[in-house]
C-alpha cells in the first residue's frame, strides 16, 4: 500500500518535469522558427497586417530578492529558461493590459496601464506576439469579455492568476500562447498542490 503512494509521488513528479521539458522544446522550436522582432522597414510593411501584441514580463513586487531568482532560474539572454515569479501583461494598441486580485465580487480584476510601467512589478523583458487580425471592435469585445470573465476576487496564485490571463488574453487574439516559461512556475506548484491534496484520499483507499 505504502509503495502505491510512493509509486503515485514519482509518477506526479515525473509528470511535471515531463511537461516542463515539453513546453521548453516547444517554445525553443516556435522561436527558432517564427520571428519575434522587426526592423523598421519590416514595421512599415506589415503596418496593414493588424495591430502588434507585445508581453510585457515583470519580476513580482519590487522585492530585490525575487529579481534576483528570477535572474538565476530565468535570466534575459538565457537560450533556455527554468521559469520564475512574474507578472505579464498584454499590449496592444498602445495599452497594456492585465489581471489581478481584487476583494471585491463586484469589480473585475482587468486593469490596464502605461506599457512597460506597472506601479507594482518590477519589468524585465518584452516577447514580441504576433501581429493580431482582429478587428478593432473584435478586440473590444475580448476585452468586454475578459473583464466580465476575470472578476478580482477570483485570482488564484496557482491556478487563475496574471499569466493565465495573458495567456488568455493572447489566444483569443489569436496570436498563440505565451512562452511555457512565463507560468511555468505556478503550473508545477498546482501539479504538486494536487498532488498533496489527493495523497490523504488514496492513503484512506489504500489503508482504509
């Protein structure tokens, strides 16, 4: 019985280093393969092509700590990275938007701001989208959408929080995902959370 809830660890552990190999592979294979800056001449050219989608990458808080983890397990010029604690937000058309916890039921927790200048977070780097071919009030209705859907008092560190939103926000724009590496922290914490949680029901099964 014990040997089943050992056996049930190494597999959820596996799982998650598993996907995090995936998502790497995946991301080093969309990078080598779609290009994510633009010359000023290439700018001109693609201006009727739709309006760009920038994500805006920050380290959490201004804590000097975090910043300095993030540099370890994510740093800037790093070919392949582990991950960290950020907060991302979406630009588009001279905005940029993002998610976050509000106490309130009755307020959304969308908010926008300067690119680049979050009050909160402490930037670090931007990842050219693609350019979305969304219309302009196609986009408004995302976003209408996306502030009824994303209510403040519905945040969760590990399961709902800015990165799922920008991720959200990203897809439906139709620009794709962003990077594995952005939320892959909090994706592994709720692997592990789950994990934890189930382990008392299958000891209770196995022992019961």
């Amino acid at each position: 019985g014990q040997d089943e809830v050992q056996e049930l660890g190494v597999e959820a552990i596996t799982s998650v280093l598993l996907s995090w190999l995936h998502d790497a592979a995946m991301w080093q294979i969309r990078a080598d393969t779609v290009p994510r800056g633009s010359t000023s001449n290439s700018v001109a050219q693609d201006a009727d092509k739709g309006l760009q989608v920038r994500l805006h990458i920050y380290d959490v808080s201004q804590e000097e700590g975090i910043q300095r983890v993030n540099r370890i397990l994510a740093h800037t010029y790093a070919p392949l990275k582990l991950g960290g604690v950020f907060h991302a937000g979406v630009e588009i058309d001279g905005h940029e938007w993002s998610f976050g916890y509000c106490p309130s039921e009755t307020r959304s927790g969308v908010g926008c701001v300067k690119p680049k200048q979050h009050p909160q977070h402490h930037y670090r780097q931007t990842v050219v989208m693609r350019r979305t071919k969304a219309k302009p009030d196609e986009i408004s209705k995302i976003l209408s959408d996306l502030i009824e859907e994303y209510p403040g008092d519905d945040y969760d560190l590990l399961r709902r929080n800015c990165c799922h939103f920008a991720d959200d926000f990203c897809r439906r724009l139709g620009v794709g995902g962003i990077p594995g590496w952005v939320h892959r922290l909090a994706r592994m914490g709720a692997s592990l959370d789950n994990m934890l949680q189930s382990a008392p029901q299958l000891r209770d099964r196995v022992y019961g």
